[in-house]
C-alpha cells in the first residue's frame, strides 16, 4: 500500500511558523523570562516560610500587633501567594501570568519608592533633632535602590514585544 504524500506547510516554506503550531520551541538557553520566574519562585517561596507559620497565632494575639501592623502582614502574604501562582504561569508562558507579574512588579516598585521617601525623609529628620549622622542607614538604602532598579527593568523587559510574543 502506497503511503500519502505529505505536503509541507506554506508557511514553513516561507521562514514563518503560525501561531498555533506546536513546534515553536524556545531556545534552549535561560532567558529573561526563567530568570525573573526563578527569582520569585524564591522570593515567594521564602515569604511563605516566614510569614504564614505564624499567621493563627498573629491574627489572633489582640495584645501582639496593631491593626496596621495585622494589615502589612496580611499584604506581605497575600503578595506572596499571588506571586507564587503567577510565577507557575509564567513557566507556562501564559498571557495572564505576564500581565499578572507585570502589576505586582508595579506594586513592588512603588511600595519600594515609598519607602525610600520615607527613610530619606526620617533620616533627615533624625539628623537634625539629633545633631548626628546616620551613615549606615543610609548605606541600607543602596539595596532599596538596586531593588527599585532591577524591577523597573524586569518590568521593561516584560513589557517588550519580543518577550510578549512569547506568551499564549
């Protein structure tokens, strides 16, 4: 029996591969996508193991913490877990997990941009009530920085059509 012919796609001769085909492989080496999904895999991961152990017994202590205090903790958590799910999508390269991680990124720049406003601003307060300086603390605020840097670039680079190309 004689076998069918099989035709090539039109597209392939092309040089074009269509959106839909399975054979649209990534290449094999660790782009910015696997760094950025590694990189809150641990930090979500770690969150995790540091925060939610203690939860019960935070939430429920009306002696241990302020309403404040109770509400950060519940973010810091809640952050954490939206992190660590939008992390398994971005392993997936699914559309949602790219926009989902872009806004948390967002989120994390501005919260860290606040911060340094107000350590910058309680410094130069502390300076001035107490005649002293307060070097290391500022030295402290060089990783808030690079923090601030790295996710304005992972949000730049996630925000590019190269990288947005690659999601379903």
């Amino acid at each position: 029996m004689r076998e069918p012919v099989r035709r090539r796609d039109p597209e392939l001769r092309r040089g074009v591969l269509s959106a839909d085909r399975s054979d649209t492989s990534e290449p094999r080496y660790l782009n910015i996508i696997t760094v950025i999904a590694l990189l809150f895999l641990v930090e979500s991961s770690l969150l995790f193991i540091s925060k939610v152990p203690g939860l019960a017994q935070i939430l429920t202590d009306p002696n241990g913490m302020s309403y404040l205090q109770k509400a950060k903790y519940l973010y810091d958590v809640f952050m954490a877990a939206c992190m660590f799910i939008t992390v398994f999508g971005l392993f997936m390269r699914k559309k949602w997990a790219r926009i989902s991680m872009i806004l948390l990124l967002v989120l994390g720049l501005a919260e860290g941009l606040y911060m340094l406003i107000y350590t910058h601003v309680a410094i130069a307060e502390l300076e001035t009530n107490l005649q002293e300086s307060f070097s290391e603390m500022k030295q402290n605020t060089l990783s808030r920085w690079v923090g601030c840097l790295l996710y304005a670039f992972f949000i730049s680079r996630l925000s590019s059509a190269k990288v947005k190309a690659r999601f379903k």
